[in-house]
C-alpha cells in the first residue's frame, strides 16, 4: 500500500487569491480605460462617464458599475439620437462589444496577462 501526504501552503494560497482580486481590479480599470478611448458612451458633462463610472470590490467581487440615474434608460434605448460632438461613436449598448461582440473576449485576455505579469502563474 502507498501512502500520499499534501501539505498546503495557505500562505501561498491567500497570495495568490489576493493577488487574483487585485489583477481583476485592475483589468476592470482597463476595461473602463477602454470604454473611455472607445467613446462609446454618452457624454454630455462627462459626469456618467468620468465620475459616475467606477471600479467597485466588494466582497470579493469586482465589478464596473455606473451609477448614474440615466445610465440604464441610455444604455437600453440605442434608437435615441444621442449627441456625438464629445463621444464620437456615442450611443446605448455600449457594452455590448465586450459582451457578444468583437472584445468580447478583452476581459478574460487582460486578466490573464496581468495575472501572470503580477505572479509568474
């Protein structure tokens, strides 16, 4: 009979979870950077888009959020005619791209590149 023993490291581990955490923090910073450069989302003062749109951790969690009263109504309604003379590709379902669409697969790329670029991994 053969005996296994498995030490884990919980230090290692916690390091790696953490560093996770943070490497998904910072893809969604990108990601929000991208949105950005894209100008894909309304813009009239700039608050939705530069203040209103932020990178939330809760609970382990990391998300992109926009807070704005009028991002849901905008964002669902892409047959408004929505200025373009700050955004120039202005208008709803701006995240749709990154959802079924030609960067859709932006998140998992970046998260995997600063990942091993954060751990080696």
């Amino acid at each position: 009979m053969m005996s296994i023993k498995i030490a884990i490291d919980k230090q290692a581990v916690k390091r790696i979870e953490d560093e996770a955490l943070k490497s998904a923090e910072l893809t969604m910073e990108q990601l929000k950077q991208d949105i950005v450069n894209a100008e894909t989302m309304p813009f009239d003062s700039g608050d939705m888009q530069n203040n209103q749109t932020f990178v939330q951790v809760e609970n382990n969690c990391v998300s992109l959020v926009t807070s704005s009263p009028q991002a849901r109504r905008l964002y669902y309604h892409p047959e408004y005619n929505f200025q373009q003379g700050k955004n120039a590709n202005a208008g709803g379902k701006w995240f749709e791209p990154y959802i079924s669409g030609d960067k859709k697969d932006f998140v998992r790329e970046t998260f995997a590149k600063i990942f091993k670029k954060r751990t080696g991994v």
